[in-house]
C-alpha cells in the first residue's frame, strides 16, 4: 500500500515542536494561497481530515477555490485541486519540492527501517530492469504458475460436477492475488528441501495463506497506525506483527528458496554490498511486502465486483478474452492442460484494459506530498501565481481533483467499463477541462518522482487475475440485488481503497 503514501503519519507523532506552537500566529501573507487553521490550534482540521479526506478538500475548496494551505497536526499543507496545473507540481526541482528527505523519514517511522544514500535510485533501476519490459515475461510466467496453483488446487478437474463455490468476494480475490504476487516476487520452496514439486507446492499454499492473514491484521491496523492513534493495545500488537514478518521474510530464510524474483534479488545484493546488518534488510523486505501486496488485491476485487454488477462490461470482456484464448491456439477441455497465458496474449485485451483503467478512477486515491525545502513561486496553469514557505509541505488529492470532475469524466460515480476506449477501439487518452486537454486524466499510481514502480506488473496482475477467472469460471452475485458497497473512507489517500463490508459471490468451472 502506497508505503508513503500517509502523509500525517510523521505530523502527529513528531510530537510538538516547540516551533510549531508558533503556527499560532501564522497570519496569510500578500500573495499566498488561502489560509485556513482551523479553529483547534495546531491540531488545525486534522480531525475531520483523518474522518473523511475526500469531503473535507471538498468542502475546502467550495469556500477558497483550487488553490488553498491548511493547517494538519502542526504542519502547512498547501493543496493544489486544480489538474491543469499538476505538471507544474509533478516536474518542479528537487530544490524546491522534495519527496526523499521526507518519504525516508516516515519509512523510519512505521517500518523502522533507516534508508541508504541511494535507496531509492536502486528501487527505480531495479523496477525498470525487472517489472516492466523484457523483465516483465518472467514475472509473468511466474504469476501465472502462482496464480492457477492457488486458483485451481481446490478443484477437481476432471469429474463432472460442477458445483458452486461460495465465497466472500474481497477476501478471495484479495487472498490469492496476494499469495501469487508473494510467490512470484519473494520466491517458493525448494523442492529440495521438502522432497518433491507437490509438497513443495503445498507448503507455499500454507505459508503464503498464513502470511495473508498476518497481513490483513496489519492492513486493517494501518490507517490508526499511519494517523499515530492505536490504543496501547493495537500498539503492541502491531509490534508483534512487525517482529513476525522481519522473521518470516528473513534474508537467510529467503536464501533457502528458489525463484526469487530479480526486483527483491538485486535490492537485497545492494544492500549487501554496501554493508546493511541483515535486521535491517528485513526490515526493508516488510517494506517491499507492504508496497507491492497491499492495493492489488483490492483493486481486483472492485474490478471483478464492477463486471458482475454490469451486465454489458461482464460480456464484452469476456468475449474478448475468450477471443485472445482461441486465437493462442489453446482450447480448455476436462483433463487437458491448463492455460498458458503469456505476455503476448495480455497485450491484445483494449477492453480488458480500458474497464481496469476504469475500476482505478474509481477506487485509487492515493495522496501525493512533497515538503517544500525552500521559499518558493508557485505558477498555476492560468498564469496565476502563489508564495509558497519554505517547511510547508505541498499536496494532490488526485481522487477529487482528476478521477471524479464531471467536466473531465461525465457522470463520474458511473463505472464505464469503456470510458477509455475510442470508437475504433484505441486507448482513448484525450480528456478536457475547459476545452483543456488534461494530461493528468487519472492518477492511481501517482505521478513524477513518488510515481509506482510496480506499475506495470501491477497491471499485469490484475489483468492475469480476471484473465484466469473469466476462462476458468463462470461466476455471479449470490444476490443479484447486491449494492456496490461504499468505500471505507478512513482509507483515503491509502492508495487502492477498500470496500466498508464483503459482497458474497459464487463460481463454478465453466467446462
Ligand atoms: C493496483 C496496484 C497498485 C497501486 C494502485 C499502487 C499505487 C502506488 C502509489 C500511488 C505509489 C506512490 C506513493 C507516493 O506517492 O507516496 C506507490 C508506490 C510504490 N509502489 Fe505501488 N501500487 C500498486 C501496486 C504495486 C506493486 C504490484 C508493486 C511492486 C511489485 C508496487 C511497488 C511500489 C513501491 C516499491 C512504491 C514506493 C515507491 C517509492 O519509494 O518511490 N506497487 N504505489
Ligand atoms: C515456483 O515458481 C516458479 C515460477 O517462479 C514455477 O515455475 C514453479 O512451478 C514453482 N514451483 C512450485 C513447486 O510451485
Ligand atoms: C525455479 O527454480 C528451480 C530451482 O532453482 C529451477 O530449476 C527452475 O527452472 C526455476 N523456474 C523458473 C520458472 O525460473
Ligand atoms: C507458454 O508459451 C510460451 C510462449 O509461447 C512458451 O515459451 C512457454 O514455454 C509456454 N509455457 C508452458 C508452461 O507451456
Ligand atoms: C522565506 O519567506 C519567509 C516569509 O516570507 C521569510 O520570513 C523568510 O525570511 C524567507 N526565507 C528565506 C530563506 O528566504
């Protein structure tokens, strides 16, 4: 989950500065954007910003316009809400809008781990070698091994009942995109070890499941955590959780398995390299755990949940993909082989593609912040320009300013599932605010520097997800009555949102 994305997180445990007190007094200056304190000193409106993000900025904006500083626990955050001036945002110098300095010092706080010199110019190369391009084959052959291993173990293929299965649908997609996407990055057991590839097999599936559960105490503590207000008692057992995933992702158990992937190989050599204590490497392995398991697996369950509640959008993708399966060669039948579903295949699926798209306006809402390092002028699109201070900080809410504007996207609560295709079927990138084109027309994985590295595998795995589920399954609401749950909005700016409760689901093989 967006690791840094939580921008109040380092405000409210940073404890109370002696300087910040003085916050007291800030007066607006000529020239700077609105200021509003709130009326609870220092603390400012942190507390309905923590209740409900997307309606406080609302409401902020409605009384001051697209530009506007409010004061969070302590801190200055100026909010830009107006999408035609994010490139200004987005490519400003590293001088003047920092996402480093400060990014390292929230990781220190929730993971406990001390960053080096170049920690993050290693993830990016690392990410460009291995998830994206060439590097993405092997992550995909490895994900589609994961994936059918987990989907498929339970059933058997080869007698003639076809019995439903129910299940609760967030916790079953949620649960084996997780575990595929834990195999593939982090490796499996050694076949070695345990004798052969079927306990092998079977002891991934336990451990991998009783790692998800171990992450999903954590994932539901976090939003507290993140704000600085667990009970003493939820501290205790975050930290409880934290020790057992240092031990269970450990450096030295990891050295046991085979088929690691290269993206946690080559970080974990760096770090090697330049000397880190082994506690500290696993420590930045919850890290990558964290950052690379915590949105897929909600995101895929909103984008199966949206094809079942849109009849249309359900058979267009189908009959797309069951077009790509025909057109490999490959025909499931009772007994035969399972899909080999390849890279090639997923690069020919635009409908695919543009409902995924389509699912992210709609559920990622991630936070972009960045601390100002120095006295700054900040030009907005319209030639307007603002005096922004040095230690404040800067911030997008893409969610309210981008992915729901009527103006960019009509009827923006509806879910499209082609929204982002032209008439002829090409991805459709042309999206205008005020007869503007809008470069930034969504931003679920953020933008410029902070931008997600695992993007591309990221899409890649919710693409092999529903893939696999649509040829494999014929699935359905248990009640076709069903309303899309509301989005747990304590999560806002958390990266992929989650749903407030589960919608029961049921699948059965579908030859
Ligand atoms: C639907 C799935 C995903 C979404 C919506 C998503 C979104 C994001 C966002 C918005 C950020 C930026 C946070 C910020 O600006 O502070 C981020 C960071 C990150 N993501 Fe993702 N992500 C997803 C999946 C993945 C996957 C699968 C991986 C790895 C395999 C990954 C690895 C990372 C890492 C390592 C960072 C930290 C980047 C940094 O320090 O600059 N993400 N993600
Ligand atoms: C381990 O993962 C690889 C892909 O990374 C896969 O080819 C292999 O079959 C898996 N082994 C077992 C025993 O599941
Ligand atoms: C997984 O690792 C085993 C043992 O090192 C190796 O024989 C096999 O080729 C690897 N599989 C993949 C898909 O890389
Ligand atoms: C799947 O297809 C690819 C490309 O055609 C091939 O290289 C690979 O060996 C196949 N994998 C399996 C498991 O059949
Ligand atoms: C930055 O601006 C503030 C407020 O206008 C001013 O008090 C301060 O001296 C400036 N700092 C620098 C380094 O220019």
């Amino acid at each position: 989950m967006g690791v840094l994305l939580p921008i109040i997180l380092a405000f409210l445990a940073a404890g109370i500065g002696g300087l910040y007190l003085l916050g007291v007094f800030r007066q607006r200056r000529p020239g700077e954007p609105p200021l509003d304190k709130g009326v609870i000193p220092w603390l400012g409106h942190v507390l309905e910003f923590r209740r409900d993000t997307l309606k406080f900025l609302e409401r902020m904006q409605q009384k001051h316009g697209d530009i506007f500083t409010v004061q969070l626990g302590g801190f200055y955050i100026t909010f830009l809400q107006d999408p035609l001036s994010f490139g200004a945002f987005v490519k400003e110098s590293r001088e003047k809008l920092d996402f480093n300095k400060f990014a390292q010092h929230l990781v220190q706080r929730v993971f406990r781990y001390v960053a080096i010199e170049n920690d993050h110019s290693i993830l990016q190369m690392s990410s460009n070698k291995h998830l994206k391009g060439d590097g993405l084959e092997v992550m995909t052959q490895a994900m589609m091994s994961n994936l059918q291993n987990l989907m498929l173990h339970d059933i058997d293929l080869d007698t003639d009942k076809r019995s439903w299965i129910e299940d609760g649908l967030f916790m079953f997609s949620y649960n084996i995109v997780f575990r595929a996407g834990y195999l593939s990055l982090f490796g499996n057991v050694s076949r070695n070890t345990v004798g052969s590839d079927e306990k092998a097999k079977e002891k991934d599936r336990a451990e991998s499941e009783a790692l998800f559960y171990e992450f999903r105490k954590y994932d539901q503590l976090f939003p507290n955590l993140a704000y600085g207000i667990l009970s003493p008692r939820e501290r205790k057992e975050a930290e409880k959780l934290l020790k057992s995933f240092w031990e269970t992702l450990s450096v030295s158990k990891m050295k046991t398995k085979d088929n690691i992937s290269r993206w946690v190989w080559d970080m974990q050599q760096a770090r090697e390299e330049v000397g880190m204590k082994e506690s500290m490497m696993n420590r930045y392995m919850f890290l990558l755990l964290w950052a690379s398991q915590g949105n897929t697996g909600p995101s895929s369950f909103w984008l199966l949940l949206f094809l079942m509640k849109h009849r249309e959008a359900m058979k267009a993708v189908k009959e797309e993909v069951d077009k790509v399966l025909k057109e490999s060669g490959q025909q499931l039948q009772r007994g035969g082989p399972l899909v080999n579903l390849t890279r090639e295949m997923l690069m020919k699926t635009p409908i695919l593609d543009s409902a995924i798209e389509e699912t992210l306006r709609l559920t990622a809402a991630p936070l972009l912040t960045r601390a100002v390092v120095q006295n700054m002028t900040f030009k907005m699109a319209n030639g307007r320009e603002y005096f922004i201070r040095k230690g404040d900080r800067m911030a997008l809410f893409p969610y309210s300013a981008v992915h729901i504007d009527p103006e960019i996207h009509p009827d923006p609560q509806l879910f499209k599932y082609d929204r982002f295709l032209n008439p002829d079927g090409s991805k459709k990138t042309a999206f205008y605010k005020a007869g503007n084109k809008v470069k930034y027309y969504t931003m679920p994985w953020g933008a410029g520097v902070s931008m997600c590295p695992g993007r591309f595998f990221a899409t890649n795995e919710l693409k092999q997800f529903a893939f696999l589920m649509l040829v494999y399954f014929e699935f359905e609401l248990k009640n076709p009555e069903e309303k899309i749950p509301e989005i747990d909005f304590k999560r806002w700016g958390f990266g992929s949102m989650q749903p407030q409760r589960d919608v029961q689901f049921r699948y059965r093989l579908r030859y």
